[in-house]
C-alpha cells in the first residue's frame, strides 16, 4: 500500500502544482529584470508584489497592509522579507 497517495487531495496519477518552483521562477524573472536593467535593488511594499515575489499571504489590517510587509530583492541571492512579528511563525 505504500505505492498509492494517501490523504485528502493526493493523487499519484497527476502533477501538481510545484509551489516551490513557482517561487523560483518569480525570483528568477525579476532578477533578470534588475540585471537587465543595470538596477541596484527593488523594493516593493503592495501585499500583492510581497506575495509575488515570498508566497506571504500576510494578515492584512485595513489602512496599514502596504506600511507592515515589504521585501528587498536584489539582483543575486533570495529575497528578503520585512514582516510584523505576528507573522514570523507563518513566513
């Protein structure tokens, strides 16, 4: 039995999605842009560029999402995430 896909949504019959890869992939992309580009680093602060870039589906709090999360990304190496401490457990 330790041939077959245990557990609610396994299935060992198709591919799915590579989360991991995905991430990899984003980076990878907008480094290229930042190298392309002759730019130092990219800073971004919108919930949806942090997620982008990190996967953090932050907790957002009406009026001060886009001031708590941001991330520094630069043209080698992995992204650095700026977060709350609530979040540091979930990042």
């Amino acid at each position: 039995m330790s041939d077959y896909a245990r557990g609610t949504g396994q299935a060992d019959y198709e591919a799915r999605i590579d989360w991991e890869a995905l991430r990899r992939k984003r980076v990878e992309r907008a480094q290229r842009f930042l190298r392309e580009r002759g730019l130092d680093a990219l800073l971004l602060w919108k919930d949806e560029n942090v997620r982008y870039l990190t996967s953090l589906r932050a907790i957002t709090l009406q009026y001060r999402a886009t001031t708590q999360y941001g991330v520094a990304l630069f043209p080698e190496g992995p992204p650095t995430l700026f977060l709350s401490g609530g979040e540091v457990a979930r990042a």
